[in-house]
C-alpha cells in the first residue's frame, strides 16, 4: 500500500469507533466533521497529501526495501550521517507547513519505531521475541502509512508517591491479566495528544520504575488499536472556538488535542505487547535503544521551524506598524535571531558528531540533543512575550472577519499600518493575537515548557549525565602548572 492520500487518512478516521468524551458528549463516529476535530483533521490530511505532491515526494518518502512502494522518510533506518540529514530534510516539510504548532505529527512516533525496530541488542537482554514482535509492527506501521500517538505518564492524583502506588496502585495503567495469548489492561495514562486522529496508540514505558516486584504490572510497552473494545479517551475542551482561519488561523488548523486514556480491561495480544515485566529494561527503553535520539532529532527540527515562525511574525509586525528602529525591538529581534541560528546549530552538531549503535543505526549526538531538549522548552516561554510586546494595544482592538461586511471603511481608515491596509493588518494581528494570548497560544507555551517532563529534574539528568571529568582535569591541570 504504501503512502496514504488524506482523503485515505480521513475515510479510515470516520470507519473508525473510537469512545471519546468531549464537553459532555461521546463521539464514536464521524470523528471528521465533529467541530472539535474538523479542522485538525483535514490539516494532516494535508500532511499525507503533501506526501504525493511532486513538489515534495522526493523529500517526504523513500522506497520501501520489503515492497518497493514510497514509504514516509521517517521510517528510514539511518545507517549513515547522509541519511540523518535526509531524515531531516524530510521532517522539516511538515515542520515548516504547520510552523511547528503540530507537535504530533507522524514523523514524531515513526522516528521512535524506527529506532526499536533496530534495536535487537537491547531486546536481546529480555526475549528476542519482543525486537521481531516490533520489528514486525514498525513495517506494518511503514506500509500501511499508519499515524501513532502514544501516551506517558500516570495521573496527578497523589505525586508524592509512585506511580505503582497511587490510590493503592489502583490508578495507574497496569496489567491485571497474563493470559496464554496476550495480556489485559486496567487503569489510566495522561497524556495523549491527538489521540482523537491516530490509527495507534502506542503505550510505551513511562515514569522511571523502581525495579521492585510491585512495579512489574507497570513495566510493559505495547500498542492497541485507537479504538480497542475498552479503550477510553477523555478530551480536553477544544481550544479552537469555532472562528474562520482568518480570526484564529493557528487553532481553526492546528489544535490538537489531548486526553486521559482509560483503559477498561483492554486486552493486548501477545504479538503487539513489545515488553513485559522487566522494570530496568523499562527504565532504558529510550536511552538504549536509540529511541530518544532519534525522537529529539525531529524534536529540535520541529520547534526549529517555529522559532522562523516568531521570528518572521514579529519582523512582520515591526515593519508593518514602523517599529524596527526602536533599539528595544531591535534587541528582542536579536534575540529571536540568535535562538534560530543556535537551533540550526544544534542540529547541525547533533548529526556531525554521529556515531553508530551497536545495531549499526546512526545515531545523532545525545549529549547535543539533549541540551537543545533543555534549552527550547524556557527559551521558547519568550516568544509570545515578544509579539506581545510588539503589538500592545493592538491586540485587544481588533475586529474580526465579519466586521469587514459592516464597518469595512473605518477598518480601511483606522487599522492600517506603514506597509498593509486596515484588512491586511488585521489578519496579521489576528495571527499575532492566535500566537500569544488565546488559549491556543497558552497551551502550546505549557506543552513545549514540559514537552519532555519538568525542566527542573531534566537540569538535574542533564547534569548528572554529562561527562564533566575532562574539564575538571584540565583545571586541575592548570593549577598544578609550573610555568
């Protein structure tokens, strides 16, 4: 089968019986029409069909080695730096047409796939077994062009203890069957972004596991149909209030959303359950098998391609209203200037200091992706601040769309700026107003702060991991020398 077009993505979403609760409705059905999740949908559609736009084919998708279909670059085992950096040029299509504001798109889940998939050392350690169960799934995920989302974390009830623990280890998603041909699920997991959309879910270890016998129910990886008979999501309010493109351009596209999955006695078959019962296994899953690398890899050129966004929507605002010769603008431009060219930077270290697994997949420098992972998350928090401060009051006197049937001349005489008319301003700071105070533009601030978890703890992993012994010698050595 190969690549699917969107109207093959949007067919099978609405074939489709997920259990959905949003705003005091369950939605089984017609997911693609439901106002919540219309607008989502058809921007990855979008995605896909981009996929066989000869303006793009040649970036997004690669040959499959199993058929010989095009397959999404993203499921390019990288042997090779040439193909990190054709892994990349891929990702950051899609980077680029969403402006980074989709924080989910497949790329994400098939870059994680493909490191597993590779990974036969580390499945090793526990069963074979569990490498070809995954291996075999990331081909079918290839071929069938499917979309995964995957859910992490217990939820907050009690965060002073485990999670094996919460409510008497009665909350948290956990196996409470072993049969002959697979296991049952109970419990719940936060948070699955865009799990409305997805073709999988995929459940893969979550907080660090104590390795003690109780938490070997915790220890697991496996993945299930989105709507797998028990399998609960309950939704967010949607962030996009209803509004055209023109009055919320970034959520009537780009809003996704997130949810609580509730497992209700899900059974997982054996062949899509990938680990089971090994808590310090659990605990690697990312580091060991690659995973993590590859994921920040499209990670860094995702949010890359939003800090261009900023950068071009505040130049855009500074020369639309005649601010760019205030020195304090300036300093605020320079500032987004230099978080681009150091995410460029960040990248392009990540794939010359690549080294090969012990699988033979190439694997983009840790210790470089892992402070660009510690760096965006706070930088980011900046960024509507400063269109903020670039618009002002123009962001709380701003008309919408229909406006322009009723009071079109006074929008012409009073809203216009240096270099657009009253209308062209407007859509332009309704992008500003999208980016930096909705609730859309909340949300993306919370989900890229803790993107990968508390800032605070990954300071602490950051620095506990990196190797700081060689510069400490090189002090040492200076102050012991004799000339």
């Amino acid at each position: 089968m190969g690549i699917r077009t969107g109207a093959q993505f949007l067919d099978k979403l609405n074939g489709m019986r997920p259990h959905l609760t949003i705003d005091g409705e369950v939605v089984s059905e017609n997911l693609t029409e439901h106002p919540a999740f219309r607008g989502v949908a058809r921007t990855y559609a979008k995605l896909f069909d981009m996929q066989h736009d000869p303006r793009y084919e040649e970036q997004l998708t690669y040959t499959s080695p199993s058929t010989g279909d095009r397959v999404n670059a993203s499921f390019l085992v990288p042997r090779t730096k040439e193909d990190l950096a054709r892994r990349r040029a891929a990702m950051q299509v899609w980077a680029e047409y969403s402006n980074g504001f989709l924080g989910r798109t497949g790329d994400y889940m098939n870059s994680s796939l493909t490191a597993l998939a590779a990974a036969k050392a580390f499945f090793s350690q526990a069963d074979p077994v569990f490498g070809e169960r995954i291996q075999a799934y990331y081909e079918t995920c290839r071929e069938r062009d499917l979309l995964a989302t995957h859910t992490l974390i217990p939820p907050q009830a009690n965060r002073s203890v485990s999670g094996s623990e919460q409510l008497g280890g009665q909350l948290a998603a956990r196996v409470v069957e072993e049969r002959d041909d697979g296991v049952v699920i109970r419990g719940a997991r936060m948070l699955a972004t865009i799990a409305p959309l997805a073709d999988e879910l995929l459940v893969f270890p979550s907080t660090v596991l104590r390795g003690t016998p109780e938490d070997a129910p915790y220890s697991f990886a496996f993945a299930v149909p989105n709507d797998a008979p028990g399998l609960r999501y309950l939704c967010r309010t949607s962030l996009h209030n209803g509004g055209s493109h023109h009055d919320e351009p970034l959520a009537s596209r780009f809003e996704e959303m997130d949810a609580v999955v509730v497992f209700d006695d899900v059974f997982v078959p054996d062949e899509r359950v990938f680990m089971l019962g090994r808590p310090e296994l659990c605990n690697q899953w990312y580091s060991d098998t690659g995973a993590a690398a590859l994921m920040t890899h499209q990670v860094v050129t995702r949010t890359l391609a939003k800090s261009e966004f900023f950068l071009g929507l505040a130049s855009e605002i500074a020369a639309t209203i005649g601010i760019e010769g205030f020195q304090h603008i300036q300093e605020d431009l320079a500032e987004l200037i230099r978080n681009v060219e150091i995410g460029k930077a960040l990248i392009v270290a990540s794939e010359a200091q690549a080294e090969p697994s012990v699988d033979g997949v190439m694997l983009p420098h840790w210790p470089t992706l892992n402070a660009a992972r510690n760096w965006y998350p706070k930088a980011s928090q900046r960024y509507p601040e400063i269109i903020r401060t670039f618009c002002a009051s123009g962001l709380m006197a701003l008309p919408g769309e229909a406006d322009l049937e009723v009071a079109r001349e006074d929008i012409e005489m009073y809203l216009q700026g240096k270099s657009l008319t009253g209308p062209e301003r407007m859509s332009l700071f309704k992008l500003a107003y999208d980016a930096s105070i909705t609730g859309f533009a909340g949300r993306q601030a919370l989900y890229e702060y803790f993107f990968f978890g508390d800032p605070v703890r990954m300071a602490g992993a950051l620095v506990n991991s990196y190797d700081r012994a060689p510069l400490r010698e090189r002090v040492r050595e200076l102050l012991h020398r004799d000339d």
